[in-house]
C-alpha cells in the first residue's frame, strides 16, 4: 500500500487540498492505467477514513509484534 502521509499538525486546508488534488489525480484515466499496469489499485478517500485505517493497522500490527515478543536487534 502507498500512502501519502504528511507531517503531524499540517493545517486542515492544507490536508484538505492534498486530499482533493490526489483524489483528483487518481480519477485520471492515464493515471489509472499505469497503476494497473504496476498490478496496483489506485484508492482514493477521506483523510479521516485513512487515518482510521492507519490507527486499525498500527493496534492489529502493534497487537502481533508483542504476541509473537518481535524484536528489533
């Protein structure tokens, strides 16, 4: 999954207008066609719809690493 993230206390319009110019970009035809030809899905949606799925992967991913006792050496 690629992701745009920008840094932490960005201004609402300025996530805003990234957020309307990607979900614009991605609904380009040419654009759509080299995302499939990458085998790639292109998906666009809401910055608070994104930031709920990062919060699910961090609890279910942050969940594992401490059940399987990951390290990091």
């Amino acid at each position: 999954m690629d992701s745009v993230f920008v840094p932490a206390g960005t201004p609402n319009q300025i996530v805003a207008r990234l957020n309307a110019e990607i979900v614009k970009a991605l609904s380009d035809a040419k654009i759509r066609e080299r995302f499939a030809e990458a085998a790639l899905e292109p998906v666009g949606s809401t910055p608070e719809e994104f930031s709920k799925l990062v919060r699910s992967n961090y609890e279910s991913y942050g969940r594992l690493v401490r059940e399987l006792k990951i390290k990091i050496d």
